[in-house]
C-alpha cells in the first residue's frame, strides 16, 4: 500500500540517529533486478505484477503545486533566464578569442579561456548535488548565481589575460551551481507528472544559450560595446529578475530542523578534493595536449598519469567510504548498482557529445568554407537548434503523459546516427541544403533524448534524493561534453595544422593555429586561389574527422536504450492506466 501523504513527508524529515532516512511501512521497496539503486518513487519491483504489466508504481495522489498563476510564470522565467545565461556562457567566447587576444596578446593562454570555466563546471558538479540536498534551495540557487555574477563581472573588467582566466573559472563553479538549482527548483517544485515539460524548458534555454552564444558573443565583439559586454549583459539579467529571486521564488529546507554544523559535517570534503583534482588534470591534458604542448612531453603525460591516479583513489574512497561514512558519500555509489541509473548517464552524456560537436563545429564550417562572420555562421545554425529545442520540449510533454522514455532514447539515437554519419560526408562542395538538412537529422535526434534523463532518473530514485540524482545526471551531461569538445578541438586543431602545414611547410606552426582558431582570420583569405582551396579541403576534412565522435556517441545511444526496461514511470501515467 502507498503512504497517505502526511505519511510521505514524516518519512522523508525523519532521520535515523546516523542521518540516513527512515523507511516505514516499506515505502522504499528495493528493486529487484536494481538492488540499492533505483528503488523508491518510480522504481519498478522486478517481481511485481505492475513491472510485468509494463506499469511502474506510484503513490496514490500527489500534493499539488503550492505556487500557481502568474507568480509561477515571473518564477519560472527568472530561473529559466539563469540556465539561459549558464549555457550561453558556455560558447561565448568563441567567436571574441581574437578581439582578447589582440587586447592581452598572450596566444599561449588561450585554451584556458574555455578550459577555465569547465574545469570550474565539471570540477565542482557533484558537489553541488550533495550540497542542496542538505540546505535551502532557494537560498544556495541565489548564492550560486552571485558568484556567477561577480566572475561574469571579473571578466568584463579583466584588465589582463590573467585576470579573465580566473573570471572564468569563478564564473564556471557559480554557474553549475545555478544549473543544479535550477533543476533542483523545478524538481521539489513541480509534480512528478508535470515535471518532465519543466526539465524539457531547460532543454530549450540551455539549447538557445548554447548555440546563441558564438553569436552574441560575436556581435558585442564587432560592434562599439567590445567583447566586455558579453560578459556584463549577465549582470543586466540578474539586476531584472533579482527582485523575483529575493521574494517570489519559494523556500524549501530538504532538513528542516538540523543545526547547519551537523549538515556541513555530513559533506564529502575528502571526495571534494579528490574529485575537482581529477577532473582539473584530465580536462588539462587533454585541452592542452598538442596545442601547447607535444603530446609525448612530460606535462602532458604526468597530468594524464596524475588524473588517473587520482580518480583511482576517488573510486576507493568512495567504494570503502574512506574519510566519510556511506550515506554522506559525494558519489552515489549505490547508483551505480542499478543498470538502469548507469545507463541514462551514459546516454545523456552521448546526447551531449552529439549535440555539441554540431553547435561548435558547423560554423566553424560555414566561416571558412562561406566565409560567414560570426553572426552569419550563428545564424546558419537555426535549422538545427529549432529542431533541437522543439523535439526537446516534446520529449518532456509527451513523455510527461506517455511515461514511456524507451522510444525516445531509440528513435532519437538512430536519427543523430544518420545525421552525424551524413555530416561525415560534407566537403568544401557540399549544398547549403544539404548541410541544413543532416543538421535537422541531428537536431531532431538529439532533442528527443538530450534532457530526459533528468526526469526519468528523478522518477527512479525516492525524494531525498532527487538532488542526488540531479548532480549524477547533471555530471553524466556535462562531462560527457566536456570531454568530447576537449578531444574535438584537439583532433580538429592538431589534424588542420598538421595538414595546413605540409600545404604550407615555411609559415609558423603558431601563425596557422592562430589562423584556425579565429576562423574568420585573414591570413587563409590572403592565399592564392589554389592555396586557399587546398587549405580549405584540408579544414573540411578535418572537421568531417571530429564527427567520428558524434557517430560513437549516438551509435552508442542506440545500442544503450536496448538495455532499458521497457516501463511507464511517471504518475500521469500509472494513474491515468490504458
């Protein structure tokens, strides 16, 4: 029998004395193809009836939202607005790289313009994730976002290379910290039907900030405003909606009752540590392998080696809960006892990887082979991030009714395969059209699947949770794309200069890098016509090779989404039967 509501709150406040949550009369019901792992709201009992019949479980009724009307609207809007500017954050420094460069010089810290901020993102995730389940979401959001806001302000006011590196990183650490309380938000805030449309409204801004940022951070750099204000038009959006964050957004403790000291006691310090070290050494290595170094120098591979190591040490303490106790483990460990939760972070960092080798890389086409601006090479995107964006709020709609997820994690893969093999193909030659329509391809795929695990992994674990699985997943997403675009440009970046270099073997190999890294460059539009052309080929070529990346991520969505149980998980669904 499900729990009448008052029950559903008493257990999810009561602790037992070592802070793990009590379970009474069973509520929690361990799964059993899933041991540990996915049992609890949505979970599916593999000795049920209900699994049998393809129906996951629910409680019987569901508290409705407390915040309706228009005051939702202005809430929803405003923490919308912050993912917006998280994800635009993300791109947007790559189209004012060579207005930087000509103000700081510096070439040779250029990576860390990019490298800065996802080490600050990918570094600190899972830490956020355990911290919002132990304090205020309304406050620890709006803390998060005032850090982003000051390394946004650091940035804008960087009076040396320096100084806007460490903008960046601040601005990384805050805006991840915005993103998991966006989602967290929306989550603890929303009802398990209706939440799948809300995780799908993320899907939407953090698709329009990504492919928006190359542009507008491209049109503040060639307009009188300078590159500072795509950095400084974060803080306008924050001034406009603060009001709304400070008295509208609704206030929720998950610990109601628990001194603050016991609460910070309860973090993972040690896996804190371990954690923003291993990723800091891998995303470095392979950022700045045969860019500013060789590959076989002893940087680069003592910082392989070092990453290693200390992801090694990572898993054994939190496999043997070293310097921490089982149920405050910063890495939910249990997750990874359930196929299922193992699965969607596989696939959600596959639909990153998919989805971000085409936002990075078809400008990049259209600016040399076009001859695009910035703008014009954003713009060029359209096609693919209105498929991208409307497939992605669909998924969450439909999904939200259905309960059923399996279909999209399929279809989607096949059709970011086709897209992203077709791509492959493109040369100098190639239609417009054409690359308009592989793009669409990819667009349409990865849109049905690129935010769902957001939802379909909340639905599997018990409430406590939920900001548990938010960090999993939100770490599955962004180290997925974070890898994949570290690799990319890398690929990308050594294979054009390589090849550029053998068409043009008496020009610096520094002068050619710099040359693809600002795309828009006149050094290549100076070469003679038959030069050009074979320059040209050579970057073509070299971006149909980093496509590879985006074929093994979405073959791999395919092959994963044939694991999944086949089930209906939310409670729109189980209550609605058929």
């Amino acid at each position: 029998m499900a729990l009448t509501d008052e029950k559903r709150v008493e257990a999810e406040n009561r602790e037992t004395r070592d802070g793990s949550p009590v379970d009474p009369e069973g509520y929690l019901k361990p799964d059993a193809e899933e041991p540990n792992g996915t049992s609890g709201e949505g979970s599916v009992s593999g000795d049920s009836a209900q699994a049998e019949k393809g129906v996951t479980e629910q409680p019987a009724e569901e508290p409705p939202r407390k915040v309706k009307g228009w005051v939702w609207f202005t809430v929803v809007l405003a923490i919308l607005s912050s993912c917006f500017l998280f994800a635009l954050d993300n791109t947007i420094v790559a189209d004012v790289q060579p207005k930087i460069i000509e103000r700081f010089g510096n070439i040779g810290k250029l990576p860390w313009l990019s490298v800065a901020f996802m080490l600050g993102a990918v570094g600190t995730n899972l830490i956020w994730g355990q911290v919002f389940g132990q304090f205020n979401a309304k406050w620890l959001y709006i803390g998060n976002l005032t850090l982003f806001e000051i390394g946004s302000a650091v940035c804008g006011a960087a009076p040396t290379m320096n100084a806007l590196i460490v903008g960046r990183a601040i601005a990384g650490v805050g805006g991840v910290g915005t993103y998991i309380g966006v989602m967290t938000l929306l989550s603890i805030n929303t009802t398990v039907k209706e939440r799948p449309a809300y995780i799908g409204l993320t899907g939407l801004t953090w698709g329009a900030g990504t492919v928006l940022g190359p542009v507008i951070g491209g049109a503040f750099a060639d307009s009188g405003a300078t590159w500072r204000w795509a950095f400084y038009i974060n803080l306008c959006v924050f001034a406009l909606f603060a009001p709304v964050y400070l008295f509208f957004l609704p206030s929720s403790d998950p610990r109601p009752g628990v001194p603050y000291k016991q609460r910070l006691m309860e973090l993972d310090f040690a896996g804190s540590v371990l954690i923003v070290g291993a990723f800091t050494c891998l995303v470095m290595a392979i950022g700045f392998g045969g860019n500013l170094y060789p590959w076989n120098s002893g940087r680069i591979i003592g910082l392989f080696c070092a990453a290693g190591a200390l992801f090694i040490l990572f898993a054994l303490q939190q496999g043997f809960s070293f310097l921490t106790k089982p149920e405050r483990r910063l890495f939910p460990v249990h997750f990874l006892k359930s196929r299922s939760m193992l699965i969607l972070f596989a696939l959600i960092a596959c639909g990153a990887s998919a989805a971000f080798i085409a936002i990075y890389f078809i400008p990049i086409y259209f600016q040399f082979v076009r001859n695009d601006s910035a703008l014009k090479a954003g713009v060029r995107l359209l096609p693919f991030v209105v498929m991208l964006v409307f497939f992605c709020v669909a998924n969450g709609a439909i999904m939200g009714m259905t309960g059923y997820h399996v279909p999209w994690y399929l279809a989607g893969g096949i059709l970011a395969l086709i897209g992203s093999a077709l791509m492959y193909t493109v040369n100098e030659n190639s239609s417009t059209s054409r690359v308009y329509g592989y793009s669409v391809l990819i667009g349409i795929g990865t849109g049905m699947y690129i935010q769902a695990s957001f939802s379909v992994a909340q639905a599997k674990v018990p409430p406590q949770e939920v900001p548990l699985a938010i960090g999993y997943i939100s770490c599955g997403q962004l180290s997925g794309a974070t890898i994949t675009l570290a690799i990319a440009n890398t690929v990308f970046l050594n294979l054009a200069g390589k090849k550029i270099q053998h068409i043009l073997p008496h020009v610096p190999y520094t002068q050619i890098q710099a040359a693809i890294a600002g795309a828009s460059s006149t050094f290549i539009k100076t070469l003679p016509d038959e030069v050009r052309k074979r320059v040209l080929a050579a970057i073509v070529d070299s971006i149909s090779t980093v496509y590879i990346l985006a074929i093994t991520a979405a073959a791999l969505t395919v092959v994963l989404s044939l694991g999944l149980k086949w089930e209906r998980l939310f409670l729109g669904a189980a209550a609605g039967g058929g």
